[in-house]
C-alpha cells in the first residue's frame, strides 16, 4: 500500500529507552500529523488521549486528504471534534463514530456535509437519533450503514433509512423503540444485500413475507 495508515491504540508506546504510556505521554507533540504527508486512514479507536485538540491537529493537517477515520469509544471528544470532521474531512468515505457518549445530537446535523461517504458506523451512540438520520438521508453515495444499538432511533428514523437507494448493507439490531411497520420499509431499498434486524421481542411476519 503506497499510502500509510495509522491505528492509536492505549497499550504502552516504546520509544527508545523511553515507554510512553497514557499517563505521561506528551499529549501535545506525539500528534504532529504534519509530518506524514501519505496518511488517508486513520484508527484512533478506544483511546483514553484522543481529545479535541488531536482531532483539530489532524483535521487542519491531512483533514482534507483522510479517506477513513475511526474514533469509536474516543469519549473526551465533544461536539466540537465531530463539527471539524464534518467541515474538514470533505473526502472521508469510511467515518466509525460507535460508542460516543459525549457528543450531542445537534453535531451530527452536518453530516450530510460528507458527500464522498460509503460507511457509516454511528452503533451505541446514544444521542445519534431521527434527526441525525434525517440528514444521513441526503448521503447518495453510502452503501454501509450500523446503527445497531441507537435506542432513541424510531420508525421515523428508519423511513430516512429507506430513502438511500444506494444502500447495500443495513445493520439496525437492537433499536427498542422500531416496531414492524418500520421495518416493512427496509423493502424500498432494492440493492440491499444484507439486513442486521435482530434482537427484537415483537414478531416481524408481516415484514418477512412483504
């Protein structure tokens, strides 16, 4: 691969005769994205340092160039991190934001910005909702998309689903709040190929046999 991608992960960093660890890593120096010219991908998954201020480094750095970004289970970020991935990340086409719990609904409104996406992971964001999908919606080119886990989505929510005709694989397990009538909708989207729908108490024959 003629470019570089890079994963962050929290087990100690040697360098030298020197381990850094989360404890007394140089929070600020360690993150000089500048000086990887080739990077496109990204997987800053599970880190207990990833802050916003990693996040305005690489957005300002190689933002306009990522092809894929992983910030799950990242929970120091804020809405602020997700507004400059969604106005400086213009060329993403994989974005995992699963397992933020300190991010508002209101910062995924501009995620339609996104207009290369094909993947979406937003699973067991808890304030990702119908709003948020509403405007995931206006993504024509997303062929992915997870929202397992995302309790507060409705049958609403998934009537947005329904409208991206691009769509190929679709997981929505585990959303309590759908019931059958939503998931009769999934039967508009023509190219889907797989449909994650488990772990529903309800039975779903009418959607089975549509």
């Amino acid at each position: 691969n003629e470019h570089e991608a890079v994963a962050v992960d929290d087990p100690p960093i040697n360098n030298g005769n020197q381990t850094l660890n989360n404890d007394n890593v140089p929070k600020t120096s360690l993150f000089n994205f500048g000086k990887l010219p080739n990077l496109i991908e990204i997987d800053l998954s599970c880190n207990v340092i990833i802050n916003d201020d990693v996040l305005a480094s690489l957005a300002s750095t190689r933002g306009k160039f990522l092809k894929a970004l992983n910030i799950s289970g990242c929970n120091l970020l804020t809405d602020k991190s997700i507004d400059m991935v969604m106005s400086k990340m213009s060329s993403l086409e994989n974005l995992n934001v699963s397992f933020l719990g300190n991010v508002t609904t209101e910062a995924f409104h501009n995620i339609y910005l996104l207009k290369e996406l094909k993947k979406l992971d937003v699973s067991h964001t808890k304030n990702f909702t119908d709003s948020c999908l509403k405007h995931v919606a206006r993504l024509n080119k997303l062929q992915n998309l997870n929202a397992n886990g995302c309790l507060k989505v409705t049958n609403c929510g998934i009537g947005f689903i329904s409208q991206i005709q691009s769509l190929e694989h679709v997981n929505c397990a585990s959303l309590p709040l759908v019931k059958a009538d939503g998931l009769i909708l999934f039967t508009n989207l023509v190219n889907l190929k797989s449909l994650d729908v488990q772990y529903y108490d309800w039975k779903i024959s009418r959607f089975i046999t549509k």
